[in-house]
C-alpha cells in the first residue's frame, strides 16, 4: 500500500511531505472560497509536488451533496474540474473522483448516479471515479457509472468495498504536515487514478477512441488551458510559456527554440520538444496498429 494524504485547509510544502513517507495527494480542483484560501490545487504547486516525487490524484468537490443536482451539474462540474487538471499540467486520459461527501440514503443515489453520467458524457466513463462511504461508492460501481472508487471509511458501518481504489483511513485520525491538518489515505490498487500511470503494453485511448490520444492532448490542453477565444498568437505564446521578446535569427526568422522556453507543464520540454514527442507518439500508436 502506499500512503497518501487529501488536504484543503493549505498546501504543505512537497519536502515535507515527502518526508512524512507519503508517496500521493489527493488534491481538489473546485476554488475553496475565503473560508478554504488553500483547498484549490494551483499549477505551481502541482510542478512543486512532481519535483518532489510526489503523485497527484484528481478530486472535484464543491459543495457536500452537489450530486444531487444531477446530470447537468455532473456535466458543468467535469468540464470546469478537466480544465483545471490540464491548466496543472495533468492528463485527459486519468479519473477525477467526485465527491459525494454525506451520508446518501438509497433514494438519493439516483440522482448521484445521474451526476456521474453526467461526468462520464464529458470525460468518458473510464475516468469517472466516485468519493463517499461504503453504500454510495457501492452502489455507484454495481451501477456502472464509476469507473473508480475512493472510500472514506466515515457512513461506512465498518466495511469495505473489495474493489476500491484508495481508502481514506478515518481511524488513523488526522496527520499535520507543516503546520496543515491531513487526512490519510491509502493506495490499495496499483492504478488508483495518480496523474504518472501509464499502462504497461498496448496502446493507450483517450476518452474518445475514434481521436487520436495525442490530439486529444492537444486540443484538450488548448480550449482548456489557453481558452478558444484567443486567437492572437502573441497573446497565446505568452499564455503558453510566459514568453514577453521574441528572439530573431540574422535573416529576420523567429528562433522558435530561443523564445518558446521550457514548458513547465510539459516537465521544462521545449514546445518544439514536446511537438516532437507528439510526432513520435502518432507514429509508435500507427505501428501498434500495422498502420
């Protein structure tokens, strides 16, 4: 098992928790408001906690029982949570959970389940991962409409789904880590939704299996990040890589190397770099399939 902490009331800093032998964070991508000033997880600060080899898995959580709005709402939160992840240098192609944080009753997972279809209608079905005690993640992987499963052990009458991800460890009470209150987790599978893994033989699919997987990097990482209503290039670039001078060669050409620098949501790649690795990646997935 793997240790991991989820945390809203700061952001420790990533030595710190590396120190505490923990290996993952479940951080959210909902704004916590004047009350939560730490809750939301920021671009930096994802770079900062790779840089300490530190995992980040995806939760989404506004309000306590937000899924009993429903679909539309499952819709509109799975959109804002994608760009969130992707403006953090995260991946389309991993789950975010969605946090049914209260004691659902039997009745109300209908709505529940209609939220995380509404989820799974933006990021597709494999992405969709469910928080909350026993009966609700339960019932949302007997349903079919998550993909994942976060258990707390609060509402949960002391049981445990065989088929969870990740266990948050309410009877170890809580862990401070530089000053802010933790709660503890517990990896319990070996994909349990951290933003690193990649599966090991075959070719990945995104969502979309009709989409090439490295288009859909790049067109999700453009709406979501930069925004479809730019369209200046100067203003892109500097939404892109910060970039405020252009470098010229002696003939008068842009020196795309000199003045795209290093991406940090690309882990410091260039964008010619990571153009290449987009390349290299179309051509791996075309021979997988004797294209």
């Amino acid at each position: 098992m793997i240790k991991g902490l989820d945390y809203a009331g700061g952001r420790p800093e990533p030595a710190d928790i590396a120190a505490a032998g923990v290996g993952f964070v479940c951080r959210y991508l909902s704004d916590g408001g004047a009350a939560l000033p730490g809750k939301q997880l920021l671009p930096g600060e994802a770079d900062a906690l790779r840089a300490a080899g530190i995992d980040i898995v995806s939760n989404w959580e506004t309000t306590a029982d937000r899924m009993l709005d429903g679909y539309s709402a499952g819709v509109a939160d799975a959109n804002a949570a994608i760009r969130q992840v992707l403006s953090c240098g995260g991946r389309s192609d991993r789950p975010i959970y969605f946090s049914a944080d209260f004691d659902a009753t039997p009745a109300q997972q209908t709505p529940i389940d209609a939220y995380l279809q509404g989820c799974a209608s933006v990021l597709g079905p494999a992405n969709v991962g469910v928080y909350g005690g026993y009966w609700v993640v339960s019932r949302a992987l007997n349903d079919g409409v998550a993909a994942y499963a976060w258990q707390t052990q609060a509402w949960s009458g002391g049981q445990q789904d065989q088929r969870i991800a990740i266990l948050q460890d309410n009877e170890a009470g809580y862990a401070d880590v530089d000053g802010v209150q933790c709660d503890v987790d517990w990896a319990l599978t070996t994909d349990y939704g951290q933003w690193s893994y990649r599966p090991k033989g075959g070719v990945m699919t995104g969502p979309n299996p009709d989409v090439p997987l490295t288009q859909k990097y790049f067109t999700d990482f453009v709406t979501g990040y930069i925004g479809p209503e730019i369209t200046d290039t100067k203003t892109v670039r500097e939404q892109l890589t910060g970039a405020r001078n252009d470098v010229y060669t002696a003939d008068g050409r842009l020196d795309v190397q000199q003045s795209y620098p290093g991406w940090p949501q690309l882990g410091g790649h260039t964008l010619v770099d990571a153009v290449a690795q987009l390349l290299e990646d179309v051509e791996a997935i075309k021979a997988k399939l004797g294209a």
